[in-house]
C-alpha cells in the first residue's frame, strides 16, 4: 500500500493532504477501478478499525460502507454495511469482497480488497455517479463490532471513484450543525443567563429609569428578545437539513423543539401581563419565572446532549468543558442567590415596620 500513484494512477483520499499509509498519522484511502467494480484500500492509526463509505450528501446515513475491523485474537475482517443514521450500520453481504490482503502494524491497520457490482445509494443527480467519500476509524470489541467512531473525515466535494485525484478532507460536522450549536451556546449560556439575572438580582442595583423603564428591565427585555431571536435562528438552521434531522436519535431534537416552543411562548405571554398593581399580577410573575426555569434546564440539558452527539473524541472533552462552564454558572446564581437574602433580612431588621 502507497501513495506513489495517487492523482496519477488511483484515486486517493488523505489525512493530511498526501500523506503516506506507512506514516502512523496518515489516514489514508484509495480506488482503482477493475473490470466489475473496484480495488480499495484503507489504513488507519487505530486497533480497531477503520472505514470508508459513499454518500450522495455530507450527513451520516444512507450509506455504502466497508469497514476493516480488527477482534481481539488479532483477525481482521471486511465487512460491508449500510448506514441509517447515528446507529450501528447494518452488515450486508459480503461474498462480493474479493480477495483480502491486511494488516496490522506499528499501531496501524490496513486493508486491501476487491468489491463487485456498484457502489449502492441512491443519488438525486444523473449522470456519471459522485460521491462525497467519508473515511472514520474507531474502537471496536472483542469480536470486531465497530463502536462509535473517533474521527470522521469527509471529502470537501463530490468525487468520481474513476478520476484519478488526490482529495483532502473536512470535519465531519457540517456548517449547519457548527451554527446551530455555537447559536445555542450564546443564546442559553450568555445573553439567556444575563437576562435572567437581570431580571432576578439587578432590580436594586439597576432600577434607575432608561428610556422610559427601569435600567434592569431595559437590559432583561433586550436580551430576552435577543435570546429567543438565537434560538430560532439555530432552530432554522439544523431543521432546514432534513437529513440532520432523520439521522439524530434520542432525546436532542425533541428538547429542542420544547426549548424553541417555551421560547417563542414566554415574550408573547409576557406582552399581555396585568398591570404592576393587578391582583392577577402574581399568576403571571409565577408562571414567567417557572417557565423560564423550565426553558434553562432543557435547554442546558439539550446542548449537553448535541455535544455529546458531536464529540467523536476518547475523551468526550466537549461535554466535559460545558460541564464546567455551568458548574461556574450555578455557582454564581448559588452566590448572588444568598447574597439577596442576606441583603432582604438585613433591611427586615433595620426596618421591621
């Protein structure tokens, strides 16, 4: 296995651009076509395996797929499957892989193989077939069971398997859903936050009138608004890609919409508030702030959650970073929470009556 003839010769995929397969960093892969089908071979800096597959988009799902897997006895298998989303791929027939030649060295796999018949997805476009290319690797058991994958390359555009080019590749999480989580992010950890502790812990300290309110209404108000504005957006953006959609299982995109909902309701809702003076004025203060709780909590719960969906690392460093933005976050509500009722008792003592 080489990258003598790539651009030349084969098709090549790489990570980085044109390295080799012998280079323990290099992620590599390569077709030439034969008489039925094609010649591929892959490698990877991993013990348990490595994968390519074909899509005639950039979202996981509704995929071609060979995998060279390694068990715990050290045999290596090729397995072809087809993907439905972010869940274990469905193992096809393989008496169409040819001869097999692997290896496993250095803390590198590699496979080589030849398939039959054509690549099987279904394409939106005529023509000479293209395909967007992902080349993953990942940890798998003890009997060669690919778990979830630790990196994901794509290649940056639609490629001909019969053209003989080197291409280079792109994270595998699309703009769309880099948009949507970075949105959610500043909507429900920044200007989400600082409108509610405006609104909670500010009333004293900001109460002065600016433009016709007081200062701390002015900024919860603005913010507030901004937040939901966010919200939707991000909301737009992931939901307009219907195939990021179908692909995400769980609980993620059901918080979502709940969060977007709850959202949109609560500006609305407080649009038609009693008057300051309104013996009915309680109800609506009570149902504001506890939907407000509400909308924190799942919207806290939901981007934990879509982390984790993005994060293909060993470490899950992702989670773990927002797991201690909101620990400093709670932390502050903990502390200007006392600190209110330390300052409401005070002023009950000096002034009983």
């Amino acid at each position: 296995m080489s990258n003598a003839a790539c651009g030349s010769q084969k098709f090549c995929l790489t990570s980085p651009i044109n390295c080799s397969p012998n280079d323990n960093s290099c992620v590599f892969m390569s077709s030439v076509p034969s008489s039925n089908g094609y010649v591929f071979e892959m490698s990877g800096p991993t013990s348990g395996y490595v994968a390519i597959g074909f899509s005639d988009d950039q979202q996981m799902g509704n995929d071609d797929v060979y995998i060279c897997t390694k068990n715990s006895s050290e045999h290596i298998l090729v397995q072809r499957a087809y993907t439905t989303g972010h869940v274990p791929p469905t193992l096809q027939n393989t008496s169409t892989v040819g001869p097999i030649i692997s290896s496993y060295i250095d803390g590198v796999l590699r496979c080589s193989f030849i398939t039959e018949g054509e690549i099987s997805i279904q394409q939106q476009s005529t023509g000479h077939p293209t395909y967007y290319v992902f080349l993953v690797h990942g940890p798998s058991d003890e009997t060669g069971q690919i778990q979830k994958h630790t990196r994901t390359l794509i290649s940056s555009t639609k490629v001909d398997l019969t053209s003989f080019v080197t291409v280079g590749t792109q994270s595998g999480i699309s703009s769309a859903v880099i948009g949507h989580g970075a949105l959610m992010l500043i909507a429900w950890m920044t200007t989400g936050s600082i409108g509610m502790i405006m609104a909670r812990y500010m009333k004293n300290a900001a109460g002065k009138p600016f433009l016709g309110k007081a200062a701390w209404f002015q900024v919860h108000f603005y913010l507030m608004i901004l937040t939901v504005i966010l919200t939707l957006i991000a909301f737009i953006m992931v939901f307009a890609s219907i195939a990021a959609w179908r692909s995400v299982k769980g609980p993620h995109p059901v918080l979502g919409c709940i969060v977007m909902t709850l959202s949109f309701l609560q500006p609305i809702v407080a649009f038609f508030r009693p008057e300051p003076k309104s013996e009915r004025r309680f109800i609506f203060n009570l149902g504001h702030r506890m939907n407000a709780v509400v909308i924190k909590i799942l919207a806290v719960a939901a981007i934990f959650l879509g982390l984790k969906l993005v994060d293909s690392t060993p470490t899950q460093w992702m989670p773990k970073v927002m797991g201690a933005f909101f620990a400093w976050e709670l932390l502050f509500y903990i502390i200007l929470e006392i600190n209110m009722r330390l300052n409401r008792k005070e002023y009950s003592n000096h002034f009983p009556f």
